[in-house]
C-alpha cells in the first residue's frame, strides 16, 4: 500500500480564496482524522471519522471550515473563505479502531 | 476527556547517553498508548504502542517505553541516543472503547555529538 496519500503538497493561496485539501487513507482503515499543526498551537486534532461518519468535529475551528468524506477511500477539508492565520501544515491520518494511525505527508498552506 | 502532556519542550542529550521523553495521560477506561517521531519536513511516523501485556515495550530504532498505570506515565527511552535521533517526538493517547487519538504538545529531542 502506497500509504496515506495527501494533496496538494503545497498549496499557496490568497486571501479570501477557497482551499480544498484532499485525503485517501489507506485501504482498509475505517477512521480518518484530520489535524493542523502550527509552531504557536502544536497538532491540532480537527476532526476525526469513522465508517465515513464524521464523529467528532469540535477541533473545526470556524465555520469557514469544513470537511466530508463521501466514501471510504476519500475525504476532503475545504477552507472558506480561506485567511492568513490558516496558514499551517495540515494532515490526514488513518487507522484500524485501536490500533497505530498513520499519516500522510501533509499539505503545507500558505494564505498570502 | 483524555489527555497527554508532555513536560518539556526540549531535550538535550549528549550522543551515546541514554534519553528519556516524558509523557503522562489521563484518559477513562484502559489507555492504548502510542510513541511518533517527525522529522523536518515530514509526516508522523509511528515508533512503538501500548495496548495490553508486557508494560515494557520495545519499538522501531532501539526505542522503548514503558507504561506505569499508577504514574499515568509512558516515558519514551533509549539507552545510547544518536545524532540521527534529533527530531520532534510526540506522545498520543486512545481511550480503549473509543476512536479518538489526543496528541501531546510535542518534544524536541537535540543529540549533540
């Protein structure tokens, strides 16, 4: 398995611009998380599914933030309108119930 | 609510001396613990786990950690650090019967030659 994949690696956006972050977790896995990491706030857990169904979304920070996973081999985290505090390194992560997660390279966004 | 702190930001160790990365949790039910370390640049990578048994468990790159219920502790060691082992290490904590994986706020381990 090519492990979890995310898209785009970097992504470089303006103000006010959508952002649409994409995730396929590895074959198999039936959860999905979705984390933000900053150097002031750490890894951020924002919202996490099970089954597709989505669990826990009470990391989203704001409205602007959204997240679906339409079926099991992939899921998406959309930004809008996107703002230079969400500038951050964002990844998707996929696990078995209790077993280890793994995680994908994760997208680097610049909001200019 | 579960949690995991990690105490220290940072940790300095000189090459071939033993190291060690604190992580405490608090979590209800039985706790799966984890280990990850991330290199500049990259994703989290899995080091070692928790789940039941031995509560010494031994992981990728001579790491091991040990689990102390009554501590609500799971330390990450390693008895000769490595230059290569500079990175961010991070502590993560599940509870048993859910899904849910908390992260610590992470550790910087520095392994001068």
């Amino acid at each position: 398995d090519a492990g979890v994949i995310q898209s785009p690696r970097h992504e470089v956006t303006e103000m006010g611009q959508e952002v649409t972050l994409r995730c396929k977790p590895i074959s198999g896995h039936n959860s999905l998380f979705w984390y933000r990491q900053t150097m002031m706030r750490g890894l951020e857990l924002l919202i996490y599914f099970n089954n597709n169904v989505p669990i826990d979304d009470s990391g989203m920070p704001e409205d602007r933030f959204s997240a679906k996973m339409p079926n099991a081999s992939f899921s998406t985290l959309k930004i809008q309108p996107s703002e230079p505090r969400d500038s951050a390194v964002y990844f998707c992560a996929s696990r078995i119930v209790n077993t280890e997660a793994f995680f994908g390279q994760g997208t680097r966004l610049t909001v200019v | 609510a579960q949690s995991v702190a990690q105490p220290e930001d940072q940790v300095n160790v000189a090459e071939g001396n033993p190291l060690t990365v604190k992580c405490t949790y608090s979590v209800s039910g039985n706790p799966y613990l984890f280990w990850y370390v991330q290199y500049p640049n990259r994703g989290l990578q899995f080091l070692l786990k928790y789940i039941t048994g031995d509560n010494l468990v031994k992981g990728s790159y001579g790491f091991e950690a040990e689990f102390n219920k009554s501590q609500t502790s799971f330390h990450l060691k390693k008895p000769s650090a490595l230059v290569s082992d500079s990175a961010l290490y991070f502590c993560a904590v599940s509870r048993n019967a859910g899904n849910m994986l908390t992260f610590g706020g992470g550790t910087r381990l520095m392994v001068k030659p």
